[in-house]
C-alpha cells in the first residue's frame, strides 16, 4: 500500500500549476485515500459488477488469445459474451473499473463547474485518489498474468516483492523519470494497453527472481540486490510511467469536464470559543 501512497504523491508534484492547487490542499487526504480499493477488498464491499477483488487485475495471458491480445474484446458486454460471465470475472476487469471510476470523476468535474452538489469538489478529488490506484495497479506486470503470484512457476510471493519490497527497499536510489502528461482520450483503452505492455515484461522479473533465490533459503540483502538487478529497468519505467498516467487520467478528466474553475477552500475561520 505504501507504494500507491508514493506514486500518487508524485503524480500530484506533476499537475499543472493550473490545477495542482486544488488537489494540494488536501494532498494527506488524496495519497492517504489511494490505497481505498485494497482496503475495499478486505472487508468485502461489492460493485455493481460483482466483489471488488477482480476490479485490480485482468490476466490478459488466461484468456487463449495470440499475443498482443488485440483479439480480447475491449466492450464489456462483447468480452462477457466471447468467454462468459465466469470466465470474464476471473480473469478480471480492471480496464472497465478504471473507465467506470473514470466517468465519476468527469462528472464531478463538471458538478463543480454546475456547482452542485455543495460536495463536488470533495467527491472530485477522492474520485482522483481511487483513478489513481486502479491506474497504478495496471503497471505492476503480475495484474495482467495468471502467474500473478508465481504460483505457476514456484515462485510463489514474487507480486508482493517485486511490487512492494523491492520499491520500497530501493525507492531513494531508483532513477525516476519527471512526471509528464499526455492526453488519455479512452480511459479503458489505456488500460488495456498498459496490461499488455506489462504481460511482456513478467518473464524477465521472474528470471531475475530464479537467479536471486539459487542456493538461498531466504529473501536477504543478496537476494533482492539480484532482483533489483535484474529487474530494475522494468521497475523505474513503470513507476516511472505510473505517476506520470495518474497526472495524465486526473488532467485528462478535467479537460473531459470542460476545465471547470477549482475552488479552494481557503483558511478557515477559528472556532468559537466557548465559556
């Protein structure tokens, strides 16, 4: 969870200057809310299309499809139809979830702008924080495989550790490229292809897990330095890419709106004293 804090922290270092001061008042509020969706998964809670865990993934390489996977279908109700609602369930649907919550942030751009409900800003940039998580899922390469976890392969473990140990064990040393923007015109779509990009990627990180965990029993200094070895170009580029497509979708959103005016709290006035 504590990388999802960190990518979406530096998404908002990369908005415009146009909009950044609206989401940077209440910058605790939108990293702290980015990690929603897992939390989501914990205790249960249910979408209209089902339990919120198939909304973080889709194992584009489950679906006996040549790569690069053009013929899954990219429509909802054509991707159900082709493998059936059970097997379209548990292969996933994070581009439809991504493009649903993308919706809801459109629509409370342009509540804004309406200037109703009195909520709206409130709604807009919590809808930031949880785009920004489903975004950030589908640059991690192990939400587009069914080896999600190395269970295929013996290597079971393999998501949490490239995901989240290895990134946060070498977060200060990774070359980070600066945040850029580029226009996000069908939200689903883009997801898609940012699965399809990662599925690619995934043999070259388990390779790099075969050659840190030979002759070790534990998952030590030695072994994550070989990881990172092995792994780090792939690493940088999508956290990288990561932070730079949350601005994107969040810039995108509010052009999609209109480019309302964001309002800004200000500072409150103190409480009354009471005596």
């Amino acid at each position: 969870m504590e990388v999802h804090r960190r990518i979406t922290s530096r998404a908002l270092d990369g908005l415009p200057a146009s909009i950044k001061p609206f989401f940077e008042e209440q910058r605790p509020l939108i990293v702290e809310h980015s990690v929603d969706p897992d939390l989501w998964r914990v205790v249960g809670l249910q979408t209209d299309l089902g339990e919120e865990d198939p909304n973080h993934f889709l194992d584009i390489d489950g679906l006996d499809e040549a790569r690069p996977f053009t013929n899954v279908p990219r429509e909802w109700n054509a991707y159900v139809a082709r493998y059936g609602l059970d097997r379209a369930t548990k292969a996933g649907r994070l581009p439809w979830r991504a493009e649903e919550i993308y919706g809801r942030l459109v629509a409370a751009f342009q509540a804004i702008a309406k200037g109703t409900p009195a909520y709206a800003a409130d709604n807009a940039r919590y809808l930031s924080a949880v785009l920004a998580h489903y975004v950030e899922d589908a640059h991690v390469p192990f939400h587009a495989v069914m080896n999600h976890d190395g269970q295929l392969t013996g290597q079971r473990g393999i998501h949490s550790r490239f995901e989240s140990e290895l990134v946060l064990r070498n977060w200060d040393t990774l070359k980070l490229s600066p945040v850029t923007l580029r226009p996000i015109t069908n939200m689903r779509d883009f997801i898609f292809e940012t699965l399809v990009s990662g599925e690619a990627m995934v043999s070259r990180i388990l390779d790099a897990d075969r050659r840190g965990t030979t002759g070790r029993e534990t998952y030590d200094d030695g072994y994550f330095a070989l990881l990172l070895d092995g792994a780090r170009p792939i690493v940088e580029q999508r956290v990288s890419e990561a932070a730079s497509h949350v601005a994107s979708a969040i810039v995108s959103a509010w052009t999609a709106a209109g480019r309302p005016a964001l309002p800004l709290r200000g500072p409150r006035p103190p409480a009354p004293i009471r005596r």
